[in-house]
C-alpha cells in the first residue's frame, strides 16, 4: 500500500489506463499532423462526409488503427519494464 493507501494492483492499472489514452491520443494527433503535410488536407476522419474518397478513408482508418496499435503495444512494454525497475514485479493478475 501506498501514503494514500491504494493498492499496487490499482496503482498499475490507473498508470496503464492513463499511458494509454495518452499514447492513443497524441499518436492519432501525430498522424493527422503528418496526413496534413502530406495532402494539404484534413483526414477524412467521416467517411460519410460529401467529397471524401473511400480509398483516402480506408487509408486513414487503417494508418490510426495500426498507428494506435503499435504505440499501446510499445508503452505497455516499456511501463511494465519501468514498473518492474521502480516497483517490483507487476501484481498479480495483470
């Protein structure tokens, strides 16, 4: 247990939530930074919107599906590495 009293179990999994909805959110952000130098425009992140093309939909869909893929593998691997080096072994059940 902590100062606060929270459990080490709970400790990790709010530290996993919160790594991960950073990483997901500037990921996606990178990307659309990087579509917009590319093509001078905004993604088509509705593909239901007049004018977008469904190749250029499928395309973003599929480089923020993969992109946000990857990244949470990658953080979920170095916060386990970071909690083991600072913590100890992961707790039990996660």
């Amino acid at each position: 247990m902590s100062i606060l009293n929270i459990s080490r179990k709970t400790q990790y999994k709010a530290l996993d939530k919160l790594t991960t909805i950073g990483v997901a959110v500037g990921t996606r952000t990178l990307l659309k930074k990087g579509w917009e130098t590319i093509y001078k425009d905004s993604p088509p992140e509705n593909p239901n919107d007049p004018g977008v093309i469904w190749k250029e939909a499928f395309l973003w869909g599929a480089a923020v599906g993969l992109g946000v893929g990857l990244s949470k593998v990658l953080i979920k691997i170095v916060l386990d590495k970071s909690w083991n080096k600072y913590k100890g072994p992961k707790p039990a059940g996660e």
